[in-house]
C-alpha cells in the first residue's frame, strides 16, 4: 500500500545548518527506502510565504498569498512510500528528521483507476 508522509513544523523549527542536516539525513534516509523498495518520491517545500491559495466560490476564483488556513505549523515536504501496512509506515516516518522538531502525518493513499502512470 502507498502511504504519504506529509511533514509538518514551522519555519523557524531549523537555523541554516539544522536545514542542512536536515536534507542530508532525509537524502541519505530516500536511498535506504530506494534500497528496499519502499521509496516512491520526497521532497521538501519551499517556505509558506512562497504560497500561492486558490478557492473556487461561487465560480469565481479566489486567489491569496500563502497557505489557506492560518496555521502554527504548516507543510514542509513529503515522502510519498511503498509500506506493507500501518506499522511499516509508522516505522519509516520515525526516521524523519521532522518528526524532531514537528510532526509527520501519515496517510494511505487512496488509488482509484484511471489515472495516469509512468
């Protein structure tokens, strides 16, 4: 089953040299699962303030700057993996270096047909 690590903290959560360990750690972490077969994608995300929300109301397109709610922590990456079931998972999301200073939602990807593949 696919599950999808989605990383939440806040931007001040790492200095410069935190960040960095912190990408170097979450490289080295996306080798081992590629590895294993369990490593599908990851990424991280630039800052909220590069945000850009839309909302559709009433047809009409609603644009702002930043994320939709106003939030303490927001998204910060994601690892998007291959997990036979929810302790795998759980097991794997330990081992992001987010989870120190923020939180890791795990969610089941839920497949339906018809989309496209690689």
């Amino acid at each position: 089953m696919k599950y999808m690590l989605l990383i939440y903290g806040t931007d001040q959560a790492w200095d410069e040299a935190g960040r960095e360990k912190c990408y170097k750690e979450s490289t080295e972490l996306a080798h081992r699962l590629k590895a294993e077969g369990k490593y599908l994608a990851a990424a991280p995300l630039h800052p909220v303030t590069m945000a850009t929300s839309i909302r559709i109301r009433d047809g009409k397109r609603l644009i702002t700057d930043g994320p939709f709610a106003e939030t303490r922590e927001q998204l910060g990456g994601y690892f998007l993996i291959e997990a036979k079931d929810l302790d795998e998972a759980t097991n794997i999301a330990t081992q992001i270096p987010g989870a120190r200073v923020g939180t890791v939602e795990i969610r089941p990807v839920l497949e339906i047909g018809g989309l496209p593949t690689d």
